[in-house]
C-alpha cells in the first residue's frame, strides 16, 4: 500500500472548515477512481513541552498500488486539487510519498 502524506505549515491560515466541507470531498472525487482506499487528517496540538509542531494539519491518503498513485499523479484533474489549496491555506503543504511497510508482531 502507498500513502501520500500532505502536511501543512504551523503558523499559516488554515480554514478548518473549508477543508473539511469542501477541499476533502474534492480529493475523493479526484482521487478515488485511481486506487484510493482511504483518507485520513490528523490535527497536531502542542507537545508535551508546549512547543508548537512544525506542522498544523496532516493529511494521508492510502492507494493500493504505486501504479495506482502514478496513473494519478498523471491525471489532468490533479490541478483541481492544487488550485484549491489558496482558499484554505497561505502556504503550500509539504508532501511525501511512501510505502506502508507492515510490521511483524502488531
């Protein structure tokens, strides 16, 4: 399974609410004909110590395959997704990609 992980910024606007209603309904309809087996978005909080993470806001979406992601990062409707990242965030989020390794034992 491959996992595409968007992390956004602490310290950046990020309309919570926009995202929510319209940015993840968005990403399923773009992504979902191209493997996607799930979303999923963690909201980061300060640790322990009080100091704020280097990111806000972690989104993860889950593909059966590489092939799957690759035919979808070649989608024309993939700038769809970055178009709308200006109405809810001032910033562009880091992104990463890579295999989910099971672990023995879990």
């Amino acid at each position: 399974m491959i996992v595409l992980r968007v992390c956004y910024k602490s310290g950046l606007r990020f309309d919570e609410g926009y995202y929510v209603a319209k940015h993840l309904p968005l990403s399923k309809s773009v992504c979902g004909p191209y493997g996607l087996k799930r979303i999923e978005m963690v909201k980061f909080g300060p640790a322990p110590d009080g100091a704020m993470p280097d990111y806000q806001v972690m989104f993860s979406a889950y593909f059966a395959s590489m092939e799957d992601f690759s035919r979808l990062i070649q989608s024309p409707r993939l700038a769809e997704l970055q178009a709308d990242i200006p109405k809810y965030h001032d910033g562009m989020p880091d992104m990463m990609v890579g295999e989910v390794m099971e672990l023995a034992g879990k």
